[in-house]
C-alpha cells in the first residue's frame, strides 16, 4: 500500500515538474531558456566536444539516438503491456460479435452488445491514460534536452542575420 502511494505521488511529481518546465520555457523567457541550456550542458557540453561544434548535424543524430533509448525504457517501464494486449483482443472479439449481430439484423444481440460498449470504452480510456503519461515523460527530458542541442546553432544565425556579435549574445 505504501509503494503504490509513494508511487502516485512520485508520478504527479514528475507530471509537476514537466508541465512547469513547459510553461517556464514560454513564461521565463530567453533567460529561462539559457538556463535550461545551460544546466543541460553539463551533459551535453561532453559530447559536443568529442563531435566538434562543427558537426550539427552528427550532434542531432546523437541526441536523436539518445531520445529513441529513454522513450524505449520509458515506456517499457510505464505500460502494462498484459492489459493492453488483454484490452485489444477484448475489442477485436467485441467488434466481431457486434458486427455478425448487425450483419444477421438480431435486435437483441445488438442491445446486449450496445450494453457492454460502455464497459469496452472504459478499458480502451485507461488504455490512453497508459500512453499518455510516457509521452509526458519523455517529453520531460526531450525539451531541456533539445533546447540545449539548438540553442547555440540559433543564436549564431541570429548573429549572422541582424549583424550582431556573438558577444551581444553571449555566445563565447
């Protein structure tokens, strides 16, 4: 009893962190964003050296690889896949019965199948729920995580564009 509460509470948790790192990325400002960038390249500032600045597009590949990892683990670890295999087989045999009742015009199969929708569309709202809350997660990660892969590239083209220093950007 006790883990599943901690386990709730962990999980609203985290759901309030990502939604306000969501919000804070468009309320903050570009001063959010910089530091979000900044914490992020801790991780990051790593790898961009072993690449070199000059290879975006390895650099992009690399995140990309990253996101594809923790979207696997994440969403191996947050849906229970007995229960959506479980629900999908329901629905398939469901959706027989119903249409071979059409099909042979029986009213009251028909009813009876009509009754059981309501139950069927419970299972297949938790079966959203369970792959809402990864994609939250991952988006969790993947935000700070491209923000920090981005930010430098769109600075310097903004230098290039309004003819400023990288300095007034604080680039270098």
């Amino acid at each position: 009893m006790a883990g599943s509460n901690f386990k709730k509470t962990a999980e609203k948790f985290v759901l309030a962190v990502g939604i306000s790192l969501m919000i804070g990325i468009v309320v903050l400002g570009e001063e959010g964003r910089e530091s979000i960038g900044a914490i992020m390249g801790v991780f990051m500032d790593p790898i961009s050296m072993m690449v070199g600045e000059g290879n975006f597009h390895i650099m992009l590949f690399i995140m990309a690889a990253i996101t594809a990892l923790y979207a696997s683990l994440i969403q191996k670890y947050t849906i229970d896949w007995d229960l959506m295999r479980n629900t999908q087989e329901r629905m398939k045999s469901f959706q027989k019965e119903f249409r071979e009742a059409q099909l042979s015009q029986n009213t009251y199969m028909v009813k009876k199948l009509e009754e059981q929708r309501a139950d069927m569309m419970g299972d297949q709202m938790e079966m959203s729920k369970q792959q809402f809350k990864p994609m939250a997660y991952i988006s969790i990660i993947s935000l700070p995580l491209f923000k920090r892969g981005f930010y430098p590239y769109f600075k310097r083209f903004f230098c290039h564009l309004t003819g400023k220093s990288a300095l007034e950007y604080k680039i270098i």
